[in-house]
C-alpha cells in the first residue's frame, strides 16, 4: 500500500502575506536570517502581525546550511520565549533552522503542539511542505538530514513580493534545485501518480519560466511561477524521495561549501547519464532501464522529444548544460576557481562513502557503487 497526504495548507498568489492577520496564535517567535532583518523584508512579516494583534519576537542568528551550534542558540531562544508558533522566514537555512529547533525544543520542554508557518523568501528548496530538513555539523564536515512528520509545517505562505529582489546566481541557483527535485522525484525509486503529476507541473513550469525569471527578476509573472514550482516539487519529493544527485551534492556542500541548488545543476547532467546507463553502445542494446522511458518523457514534457528514447535522453542532458549555461553556473569544480586539484581529490573517498550512506540514495533508480560515485566526482573536476 502506498500513501499521499498534504499536512501543510498553501496560501499563494497576490497578497498572500495577508494571512499573517488572520493566523490562530497570538505569540509567535519569527526565526529568519540577518539579511531579512537589514533588508526591511522582515516588515512584510510584521506589518501583518502587528495590524492583527498578534504578539511577536525575533530570532535571526540563522546562518547558511544550518549549523548545530546556531540551531542550539535557536532552541534557547525558543525556551525562553514559549511561543504558540514559528514562523520561518528564509530560504531553505531559515526553514530547516526552524524545524530543528522547534523539533529540539519541544523534545526539551515537551510542550502542547506549537504552530510552524513556513514563509519562503527564495523559489528552491521546497522546505515549507516537506517533513525533512538539513543540519550541519561543520566541525565534522557532514550534513545530517532529519526526516520526522512532526517537521512538515502547518501552513506555507508563497508570495513572490518575497523574492523579487533575488539577485540573478541565487536565482539560477535555486531554479535548478527546483528541477532537480522534480526530476529525482520523478525517476525514483518510490514514485506514484501523484509525486509524478506534482513533478511533470514542476518540471513544465522551469521549461517556460526559469530562465525568464533569471534573464528579469521583475517579471513578476515569472517570479510567481517558481515559486509555486518549488513548492510542487517540494510536494513531489516529499512523497517519493530523491536520489544521488542529492546525496552527492550534500557532500559536496559540507566540505567545500558549493551552494546546494549549484551543486545538484553540477552534478545532474552526468547522474542521467548514469542513472540511464547512456553510452557509445546504447543504441544496440535491446533493452533499457526504466528510468529512460522517465527521462524521455521529461524531455517530452520540456518541448525536446527526439525520434527514440536514447536521444531523447541525450536531450535532456543537453538541455541541463545549456541552462547551466545561460545562468552562467559552472560546469566543473574546477571552473569554481576556490578548490585545488589536491583538495578536491583528497575528498573524494570520504564523499563517496558519505554519499553512499545518505538517505536520498535509498530511492535512486540505478544502485550505485562506491566506484561508481567516485567516478561521478572525478568527472566533475573538469571536462
């Protein structure tokens, strides 16, 4: 038996903030980062709040890829706060913080339920409707995922206010972490009819507004698109897991610090290659591994069907690289121009056995080797 359910209930579209007024508690702690603060955007938080009466404090020692340490000072401020809800405010760092320290400190305390509002401030990671999140232990190098109902959040607040003002790498960034959760979702392992109808809106709406939203990041029409992709895909891999992209990317981030969304695009045209088995003797072998009728039919659904499935797929990969290239994200380590060839290498056994042991490879649609993993890091240091 296989189950769908949606915990979180999503408010989008024009003025979405306004929910804010109208939220069911009356204390609540706002959990975002140092730049939501400086940057006023945190007014678009608490101009609502404020005109609904609602009682509120604020948290912004949230740094990137949610370190343990600042997750610790979260889970203080929270105790000492009692509040009936968080709200996070950030991208993908921000929520995460907010779940683990909610998580921790109710664990702590144990507290009646406390409210958890999710408020999107980038279109990528689609925290605000899954139940994991990502912790950092940077003293060990190694990202600790936590997967637990209790962190899917009650509500998600979408509003593309929030995002306008993304600088164009954040946004190429983010945009190709979005595919890549569609795609990984689409192709796993535990895929059902409905992470796969979440994925294929996810995927379309990055075919036709991705590089729009990079190219003008006052298209508004765009920017509101994303973010609802981001939350489909969210959807999607919420349901039906990921795959090696992300097991290796999470690496990847915890020992040279690549941004997450950068690192999925990196490593993702040479994971279909993979995943698909795709090489110089594909188009003699009479059969396929079922993650090609999935890869032809991404391409299908982005406009680049060829006249079997083994181009299609060739597709695909074409079609990554060339979005890669118009957002200007490397193409290699190398191309990084901040790690050296000693540094990278000496890295790699260690990430392969990480990669390995993360959770998103349990649902990856070819079991990989350590061999196989190394390969893949190796052929990303450069062309």
């Amino acid at each position: 038996m296989k189950t769908f359910g949606m915990k979180t209930v999503i408010h989008f579209g024009d003025n979405a903030l306004d929910r804010l007024r109208e939220i069911p508690y009356k204390r609540v702690l706002i959990i975002t980062d140092p730049f939501v603060v400086q940057s006023k955007m945190i007014d678009l938080i608490t101009e609502p709040l404020a005109k609904g009466g609602i009682e509120y404090d604020i948290f912004s020692n949230v740094v990137p890829d949610a370190p343990v340490d600042k997750v610790a000072d979260g889970v203080k401020k929270f105790l000492s706060y009692q509040p009936e809800a968080v709200i996070a405010v950030g991208g993908g760092s921000a929520i995460d913080s907010s779940k683990a320290i909610r998580e921790f400190a109710l664990k702590i305390n144990h507290y009646s339920d406390v409210g958890l509002i999710a408020v999107p401030t980038t279109s990528g990671t689609g925290s605000e409707v899954t139940s994991f999140a990502v912790v950092n232990d940077t003293e060990a190098k190694v990202k600790y995922p936590l997967i637990s109902p209790s962190l899917t959040a009650d509500e998600a607040i979408l509003d593309a206010e929030l995002v306008k003002s993304v600088p164009p790498a954040i946004t190429a960034d983010t945009g190709m972490d979005v595919f890549t959760h569609a795609l990984e979702s689409y192709v796993s392992t535990d895929h059902n009819e409905f992470s796969a109808a979440l994925a294929e809106k996810a995927m379309e709406i990055c075919g036709v507004f991705l590089l729009r939203a990079y190219l003008d990041g006052s298209d508004m029409h765009a920017r509101q698109k994303m973010h609802v992709a981001s939350c489909l895909a969210g959807l999607s891999f919420n349901t039906a897991g990921l795959g090696i992209t992300h097991s290796m990317a999470h690496q990847l981030g915890a020992q040279f610090h690549i941004p997450h969304g950068r690192a999925n695009a990196m490593l993702l045209p040479h994971i279909v290659e993979f995943n698909a088995n795709i090489n110089k003797r594909s188009r003699s072998q009479k059969t396929y591994l079922p993650s090609v009728e999935r890869y032809a039919s991404v391409a299908h659904i982005l406009g680049l069907s060829n006249y079997n499935q083994v181009m299609s797929v060739r597709s695909l990969v074409n079609w990554i690289q060339f979005m890669q290239k118009e957002m200007n994200i490397p193409m290699t380590i190398q191309e990084i121009g901040t790690i050296s060839p000693d540094e990278y290498f000496g890295a790699i056994d260690k990430m392969a056995d990480a990669a390995l042991a993360d959770a998103c490879t349990t649902t990856n649609p070819r079991i990989p080797t350590k061999e196989d993993i190394m390969k893949i890091y190796k052929k990303l240091w450069s062309f």
